[in-house]
C-alpha cells in the first residue's frame, strides 16, 4: 500500500509539472518583438482606419476587434479601439484599452497621453497628470501628444471648479429672528 501511494504522489506532481511546461510560451512566440504584427492583422487594422475615417465607428470596432484576433500584439489596433471609445463618450473602457496597449509598451507615448486624456475625461485629474508626468519621461524630444493632454486636462480642471461653484452652498439669511433671553 506504502508504494502505491508513493506511486500515486509522484504521478500527481508529474502531471503537474507537465501541465506548468504545456502552458510555457513556444520559443517563436518569445522571440517575436512587438514591432514584428502579422501582416493580415495590419491590413484588418487599415480597414478600421478607413471605416473611423469615414465615420463609421461600429464597423472600425470590429475591423480592430478582427486585427487583434489575428495578431493580439498589434498594440496600433489597441491604441485605435481606446480612441474610438473615447470618441464614443466611453471613457472608462478607453482607459483599459490604453493600459492593455501599456502592458505591451510601457513607454508607448500615444498610449501614455491617450490614457491620460481619458482619465481627464472621467475627472481624475491626479491620474491624468501621472500619466502626463510618464509621458514627459518618455518623450525624448518635443512631443504634440503632451501639449494636447496639458490642454485636456487644464480644460477638466477648468469644468471642475465651474461644477464646484454651481453645487456651493447658499448661505440663508434668517429675518425677524431675536434672541432674547
């Protein structure tokens, strides 16, 4: 009994060993670089390019959903669902998509500021000036992507104080009121 049961511990951890092996990443996988996006993910992803240009946002949705199924690297198709969504007032579901993007390219400049806009965009100012902290790290040289989320976010802090007054308490005046004793 002793060694069947011996037998059967030592099976389990093999098995289990096996199992962490077979979920391993395939070397070619690991010596891919990011830059190096399957070409039919690239061309899924100009579609969307033409379908956002003309307006179409639903249907470039789907050509960046379609790119990223093909090649789940193609940080460009990430970056382009994350400004659709913030075209489309879905600022939350931006952020992510940027952070994904991010995970990808820490030092990715349009994903740094994009997420940055989108944080300005849900009123967490603190954040967005995080982001754009990252971002003038990142940036080497003069950058447009940061001059455009120093505006965003002076233009939500701006709508913020003007919300803040709107909400102020009035203060009530009481008439005819004494206080004798």
């Amino acid at each position: 009994m002793k060694k069947w049961e011996n037998a059967m511990r030592v099976s389990f951890l093999a098995l289990g060993a096996g199992l962490v092996l077979a979920s391993m990443p395939v070397a070619s996988d690991a010596q891919r670089a990011d830059s190096d996006v399957l070409p039919s993910s690239i061309a899924l992803q100009k579609q969307g390019e033409s379908a956002q240009t003309a307006g179409d946002l639903g249907a470039a949705v789907d050509f960046y959903e379609s790119a990223l199924a093909a090649d789940p690297r193609n940080r460009s198709a990430i970056i382009a669902m994350a400004q659709v969504a913030r075209a489309q007032g879905l600022p939350g579901k931006a952020i992510g998509l940027y952070r994904e993007a991010l995970l990808l390219e820490p030092n990715d400049i349009v994903a740094l500021t994009g997420q940055g806009e989108a944080l300005a965009d849900r009123g967490a100012i603190e954040l967005a000036r995080e982001k754009l902290a990252d971002a003038k790290r990142a940036c080497k040289t003069s950058c447009p992507q940061i001059a455009a989320l120093e505006k965003t976010i002076a233009n939500s802090d701006a709508k913020r104080v003007v919300a803040a007054e709107a909400i102020a308490p009035k203060p009530v005046a009481t008439v005819g009121t004494s206080n004798q004793n």
